[in-house]
C-alpha cells in the first residue's frame, strides 16, 4: 500500500493553505504504465498535479516546488483544505461525472491563463489527454469470467459493464475537442523540440495517421519492450490507450 507524506501550499490570492500529499517512492509497489505516459498506484495516477484550483476563491495558479512547504503552525493546519477538496480539481474520477468535470476544467484553465508559455501548455494538455483517456482507460477491467469464478457478485460485474460503456460513450462524444487537443499538443511538441520519437509515435497513434506513427517508429534504434507494444497497435491500427506495464 502506498503511504503519503503532507506538504502544504498557500494560495497566492486568498492565502488560505492547502494540505497536499506526496507518495513516499519506498512504498509505492505495483504501478501500471500506460501507453500515454499515465502511472496509476493503487487507483492513484502517481502523475504529479501541477495546476490547481484553490477551492477557497477560484483562483488558478501553477503548484511550484518552491511554495511547498513541510510544516505550518498548527492553528493554520486545521483550518487548511484537505487534499481531495483541490486534488483534480475536486473531481471524483471513480465516477464518470468527476471525470468529465476534470475535462471541462482543464478546457477552462486553457481559456481562462492569460498568459502560458508552451512548456505549460503542453502539461495542460497532456492532462488533457489523460483525462480523456481516464474514460476508457480501465474499461474491461472485470470480465464476466470474475464473475464465474467468484471474484465478484453479478451485480457489480453488471454495474461495471455499465460504468464502462458509459465511459466509451462519452469518450466517443468529445471525439473532436479529443482530437483538437491532440493536434494541438503534436504542434507543441514538435515545434518546440521537447518531444521523443517515441511520444510524437504514440500521439499519431491516437490521432488515427498510424502511417506517420509507423514512419517515426522506424527511425526509433532502441527496440524496448514499449516500441514493440507499440508498433503492435500500429500495425493493427488500434488507436485506443494501452497498458505497457504492471
Ligand atoms: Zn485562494
């Protein structure tokens, strides 16, 4: 199980403090890997959030380093906001609204940012896409077999398939702001030079051109365990994310 370690951040506009958490690296065991560059630890995207809605005034600002702080007076930790009030936003990504939610935010923050150089926009978008891929991601996880063999009632193997296909139909109604940010980012990182071959591959991959995906695989020399997972789904034109490890 993983473990937390406290560290708190006052918000530059109202200066009321929050209470965030960072996994302890020892305890975190059993991450899974997905092909869009996602970490998920115990149900937790292990991705650091670096934009945050301060959940006293609104206000939006960027989660630096430098502000977090290991320790306040006690009279101030009690009247700080709890992780789960500004962690994603406060949305709850175990249900498909929450998700959602996340999505629309992250389009808000985009209009709503004065001014953000390309390194921040490209990590709003990459949460974006995150965020997008969260209503599939782990679409199937229980199949009717888990049911068969005990693992869960018939119900909850019911209420999942639900949950699933509602996920899937509401990815499938974004599809053009899915893509929109899709090409977006591809410009972004192309253009400023920061992407590897491997990441610009798999963003044409979920974009659809698997004949540009394939062409920049080719030029990759390293052939790692995600380059062939990767290639796969090329060739079988598959643009759907994918667990790489764990
Ligand atoms: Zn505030």
């Amino acid at each position: 199980m993983t473990s937390f370690e406290d560290f708190f951040v006052k918000c530059k506009c109202c200066e009321a403090f929050l209470i965030g958490k960072t996994p302890k690296t020892e305890t975190v065991s059993q991450s899974a890997l997905y092909s869009d560059g996602m970490i998920i630890n115990d149900l937790i995207p292990l991705n650091p959030q670096k934009l945050v809605l301060c959940p006293a005034c609104g206000y939006l600002f960027w989660l630096q380093q430098e502000d977090c702080l290991t320790a306040i007076a006690v009279e101030d930790e009690q009247k700080a906001y709890q992780w789960n009030s500004w962690r994603f936003f406060g949305c709850n990504l175990l249900d498909n609204k929450g998700r959602m939610a996340l999505i629309n935010h992250y389009w808000v923050a985009l209009e709503k940012l004065n001014y953000i150089a390309v390194s921040q926009e490209i990590i709003i978008r990459k949460s974006l896409l995150w965020a997008y891929n969260d209503l599939y991601r782990d679409a199937g996880s229980w199949q009717f077999s888990d049911f068969l063999n005990g693992k869960i009632s018939f119900n909850y193997w019911l209420s999942s398939k639900r949950f699933d296909q509602q996920g899937v139909e509401l990815f499938n109604s974004e599809k053009e702001r899915f893509i929109a940010n899709l090409e977006r980012l591809i410009y972004l990182l192309e253009s400023s030079g920061t992407a590897e071959i491997a990441e610009l591959a798999e963003l044409y991959r979920e974009l659809g051109d698997f004949g540009k995906a394939s062409s920049l695989l080719q030029g990759v020399l390293r052939r790692t365990h995600f380059i062939g997972l990767l290639n796969r789904h090329v060739l079988e034109k598959n643009k759907n994310v994918f667990k790489v490890a764990g």
